[in-house]
C-alpha cells in the first residue's frame, strides 16, 4: 500500500503531465492552492496540469513536511507567487496547507487551505495517536518543473 508521504515525494521527482496524470485517482477532486477551484476527473485536471506546466509565473507550492495516517496526509507549507511587471519581479509567499487522500495508491482528494491550523481541523487526525510525521527536505516541486507533451486525448 502507498502511503501519502510515499507518493508525494514521487510526485516531487515527476517533470512531464503525463507522469502526474498516471498518479492521479479517475475520479479525483484537486484543488492546488487555497485560491484555486476544485477541479475535477482527470480531463480537467489535465486541463488544469497542461496550462500551468506552460506557464513559467505560475504559483509554485513549496511544501515542508506531511503528517499522515494509512490514507490521509496534512502537508504544511507555503505557496510563493511571481508579482510585479518584468522589470520589477519578486516573489510573495503565502502560507498554504493541503489535505490529501489516497485511495488504490493514487491522488483522490487534494483540498487546499490558507492556514496549517484550517488543514488540520480539516483533517480530523485525531490527536496523534497512529499518525507520522515527516519533513520534506527540498520542498514538494511538483509541477515546477513539468513540460507539456503533446497529448494523444483520442
């Protein structure tokens, strides 16, 4: 069984959509950031994957560390945004939580939050007992560095 942590740090390594995708649960619900809509089934989360891959100031989620239990994940982090006109670029960054849950091994439910404490509550975790906790050491670089593929969407 892939537990949470396990497949958030293969997403992390994954650079094309199509990788993302293959790692994505069909009937699947993902939010990426607090500010984001839900999207939901594949074809519009790669609807979704495929227009940020293509854009190089998109917002990029840099998470820190992932509380789990068997199917369920809270990942702590921040989101940071490009702002300014192409001369006078700088980044902002935003705390930001997601929960995740896994379900056959893929991403079913990402649901995006604007406060550690929100995700948390969100969560229900209960109060530790059966829970680990893990730092992710280089921040979850997930779609920073996917390239769009030509997709054969028959």
């Amino acid at each position: 069984m892939t537990t949470p942590t396990e497949l958030i740090e293969r997403l992390m390594a994954l650079t094309e959509v199509e990788e993302f995708l293959a790692l994505v649960h069909p009937d699947a619900e993902y939010q990426p950031r607090p500010d984001a809509p839900v999207y939901h089934g594949l074809d519009e989360i790669r609807e979704w994957a495929v227009h940020e891959a293509a854009d190089p100031a998109r917002p990029q989620p840099l998470p820190v560390s992932v509380t789990e239990t068997a199917d369920r994940a809270v990942i702590r982090g921040q989101v940071r945004y490009t702002r300014g006109s192409v001369e006078r670029r700088h980044n902002v960054l935003e705390i930001a939580a997601w929960v995740v849950t896994v379900s056959d091994g893929k991403l079913h439910r990402v649901e995006a939050f604007s406060s550690w404490g929100a995700a948390d509550a969100a969560a229900d975790l209960g109060s530790g007992g059966g829970t680990r906790e893990h730092r992710l050491g280089r921040g979850l670089q997930l779609l920073q560095g996917l390239r769009p593929r030509r997709l054969a969407l028959g």
